[in-house]
C-alpha cells in the first residue's frame, strides 16, 4: 500500500478555493486512479491551545495499493490534474509519496 499526498502552504497572499479543491478536484483524481485508489480523505488543521500555529491549508490523501498504476494516471491524465489546479489555487504544493508500512482499521 501507498499513500500519495499534497499539502497545500498557509499564504495569505496565495489563493486557495477550498469548496473547489474538495468538491471537484479531489474526486475527480480519485476517480481518475479508479480501483486503484482504496481510499482518500482531505485534511483541514484545527488550531489547538497551546500547540503551533498550522503552516497549511489542507493535506490530501489517497492509499493506492499499485505505485505502477498511480504512474500510469499521472502519465494518461496529468494535462487533465495538473490543468485543472489553477481553478482552485496559484500555491505551490508540497507532495509526498510514501510507503505504508504499518495501518490499523478500527
């Protein structure tokens, strides 16, 4: 199992269409990565008392049980992925690709 995810900075000055980002762009990657995909989440911080203030926006999951497969998206569609950002962003993300190693479902 993978985990691919993109964080997006807090910026003020950048712009960021949450409700986009969430209702559009998301499923429609998820959807792209087909079976693929086991699951996905977006991820908002919430400020705690005492703790640092968050340095992101939000933070998108998505478990992929095939890194071949997830390559093959990103080759067929990423015009379609990438061409679709500037409708809800114009901040440079940070990404991650990441072996899972260890899950717990409860």
């Amino acid at each position: 199992m993978f985990c691919a995810s993109v964080t997006y900075p807090k910026d003020e000055e950048g712009r960021f269409d949450l409700d986009y980002f969430v209702q559009n762009h998301v499923p429609m990657f998820a959807r792209l990565l087909g079976d693929n995909c086991s699951r996905y989440e977006v991820r908002v911080p919430a400020e705690a008392p005492g703790a640092p203030r968050p340095t992101y926006r939000c933070t998108a999951c998505f478990w992929v049980t095939s890194g071949e497969a997830f390559g093959a998206v990103l080759a067929t569609h990423g015009q379609e992925i990438y061409g679709d950002i500037a409708r809800f962003t114009d901040l440079e993300p940070v990404r991650s690709w990441d072996e899972v190693v260890a899950a717990s479902e409860r």
